[in-house]
C-alpha cells in the first residue's frame, strides 16, 4: 500500500485527531487558523478548539487578489500565478503559528484549506443554460502540503457542485454535527461578506436541516468604507451609529431578483457590490445622501434581508435563540436591527455554545475534513442545497 494512503487509514482509525481549519471570506481580511481536537463523527462528533488565531493580510496580498476578485474579465495570468501563491501564503501563515504555539507539524493529521473565493456563479445568477452550477476558490492544496509537510484537503466546494448543489453554503453540515441539540430548534447565523443561515431541527433528523445565503452581510459595506474613509470596515458600526436610515434607498436596495427567488439560495459579491449600490442611489435619487446615512441604510438592508428570510420558514418551527457568527456580529447597529425585527428572539453569540464565533467558518471546514477521513454517513435526503457527499480533495505531501 502506497505509504501516503496508509497514513489516511491510520488518520481515521485514531481515537481522536488534530485538523487545522483554514478559513478566508469574501472579506479578504485575513486568514482564519483554528487547530482543533476531533473525537468521533456524525451527529458523535466532539471538537475542541485548541487554538485560534486571524493572521491579517499585508495590503499587497488584497491588491492581488482584488485585481480578479469578483470579476468577469480579468488577467487569466494574474489567476493561474495567485493560485499557487496564496497556497504558499497559507502554508507559511500555518508554519509559523505551529512554531509560536509550539507544535510540531508532524502532530498534526491534516489541514482543511477552504482557500480564498475569487468567483461564485451559480446557475441562477449565471443564468447560461447549458453551464452548471460553478465556483472558485484558490491557493492550491497541493503547495500548501509540500509547504508544510501536512496531509491537506481542500476544494471543499466543487463535490457540492458536482452532485446538485450551488457550492454554497457548506455551513449546513458543520452546524448540524456540531450545534444539532434535542428538542432544541436553532438557528446559527453567519454574517460575513455574504449572510447565510442554517435552521436545525430539534428532532435531530437531517432531512429537515435547512441553509441559505440571505444576501449582503459586510460585503457592501466594507468596499464603501474602504473607498470613501480608507479603513478596512466600520469597527464598532462608529460610523453607521452616526446616520440615518433611508427607507428610499433601502426600498431600492431590495428590489433585487435575488430576494424574490425560492430558497435555498446562493449570492456573492460578484451581485452585491459598490456598482449594485450606486444603482440604488440613482434610480432612488439618494445620490445626496451623507456617508453616514448610506452606512445606517446598508445596516439595515442586512438585517432585513435576513430576517425576511428567517420569517419565511415555518412560524411553528421559529427558535427562539439565534446563534451569531462572523464579522457582522461585531456591527451593534446590525444587532440591534436584528433585535427590533424579531423582538422575542434572543440573538446570541456561537461562544455560548461552546465555539468562537470568529473561529467558527474555520472550525466548520476543519469539521468537513474529519467528515471525509472517517465520516461520512449522515444521510440529508435527496433534495436542493444538501446532498448527501463527502468533500474535499486530497492532497498529500510527497
């Protein structure tokens, strides 16, 4: 047996193993590293964040990456060197955390790269027939390997495609085997460049887990301030706090096809973006409104968008906790208008339930990949936005 195939073997029989999750979003601020524990898998699966960290990229890593992100036409050169060269970047970023945690490489079994996302068309944005449904994310798993000396999988998104799916969001999986607790419905709510959310059923059967992108989280938002104020993103909403919601614009902001289309559904920046904005404002005649408003009014489109989409499920099956994760759970003025809409909901945070809510896109990839080494069995029915497959692709070292 080649030796490289023997050491998967022996990964999965081990009574517990150390994935690194790798994790970075739309956001392009950085990369996401949770080392985890991993015992058992399915619906028995227990993962222990051992370490987190959010290295932030220079500001010639974004620029790279911005001149083919989210783009229709671009420099086909500029993509094929970036591919290899964020996989370097990662393996480096994951070296030296090893090294300052004071870890050896060699003890840990594998790395979940989820890559950096440059393009996301699925069918009903790209709307040409005979295409399926496609995305793309890059930094290559085989460079990250022979980088680091570690088993990687990676590609996560490409087998969802594959057997039916948009590519997106992966979340569901992970928040089933992680936060699934009887009779306990849930709601665990990411909000990232792009908001998605995935309901758990308290009666544990998968076939009722439910996902979809609910539209713009931060993506908007942090091209605006980075454009207008020169900051990577709004901390603290300090900005937002400052406006006054435009419900013109706002009106405008929601007329998108997107919000009108069945669920479960999948979005990118490659539809909500600063072109998407400047549209609303002319065709609602708020091109005079003042920065401020403009970041109360994006605020609020969020946190509508959202929440529309949680009052479209089932009024008897509605929780009554909703879990945050991600960037947007540190926008108070997005939290507050989550709160005003659903007023007898408690909007929380994912630490109350045992992981960071920064770490928690990471920890869901590292999840995948402990699914794929001895996992793998968790039937989600035959349905849109859920097949029932492994993923990731495997690369190895030597």
């Amino acid at each position: 047996m080649n030796q490289n195939i023997q050491k998967l073997y022996e990964i999965a029989q081990k009574p517990s193993r150390k994935i690194i999750g790798l994790m970075s979003g739309t956001s392009m601020d950085g990369l996401d590293v949770a080392l985890c524990e991993y015992r058992g898998s399915g619906l028995d699966t227990k993962v222990k964040v051992l370490k987190f960290e959010t290295i932030s990229f220079a500001e010639d890593v974004k620029i790279e990456i911005r001149k083919i992100f989210a783009k229709k036409e671009i420099d086909f050169q500029q993509l094929c060197v970036l591919n290899p060269w964020i996989g370097n970047l990662h393996g480096e970023i994951v070296n030296q955390l090893l090294e300052k945690w004071g870890i050896k490489n060699s003890e840990v079994d594998c790395i979940a790269s989820h890559g950096q996302t440059v393009f996301h068309a699925p069918k009903i944005q790209h709307k040409i027939e005979k295409f399926p449904n496609a995305t793309l994310q890059i930094g290559d798993g085989d460079h990250l390997a022979v980088k680091t000396g570690i088993i990687t999988l990676s590609d996560f998104r490409q087998k969802h495609c594959a057997a039916g799916g948009e590519g997106a969001p992966l979340a569901v999986y992970g928040d089933y085997l992680i936060f699934s607790e009887k009779h306990k419905n849930r709601i665990l709510l990411n909000m990232g460049g792009i908001s998605n959310f995935t309901f758990l059923s308290g009666d544990l059967n998968p076939e009722k887990v439910f996902a979809t992108d609910t539209g713009p989280g931060n993506t908007i938002m942090d091209a605006f301030v980075q454009k207008h104020f020169g900051i990577p993103f709004d901390k603290e909403a300090e900005i937002a706090l400052k406006g006054k919601v435009s419900e013109s614009l706002l009106l405008e902001l929601k007329k998108h096809t997107f919000f009108k289309g069945p669920l479960p559904k999948t979005t990118g920046p490659e539809v909500f973006n600063l072109a998407y904005l400047e549209v609303a404002l002319e065709n609602s005649k708020t091109k005079e409104l003042s920065r401020e408003d403009i970041m109360a009014t994006l605020c609020q489109f969020t946190a509508e968008t959202i929440t529309d989409c949680i009052f479209s499920i089932s009024e008897n099956t509605l929780p009554s906790e909703v879990f945050m994760s991600g960037g947007g759970m540190h926008n108070p003025l997005i939290v507050n208008f989550l709160q005003n809409r659903m007023p007898n909901t408690k909007f929380l945070r994912t630490d109350e339930i045992g992981i960071d809510g920064d770490a928690k896109e990471a920890v869901l990839f590292a999840t995948l990949a402990n699914e794929a080494l001895c996992g793998g069995e968790t039937d989600f029915g035959i349905r849109k936005g859920v097949p029932s497959v492994s993923m990731g692709k495997v690369s190895f070292p030597n």
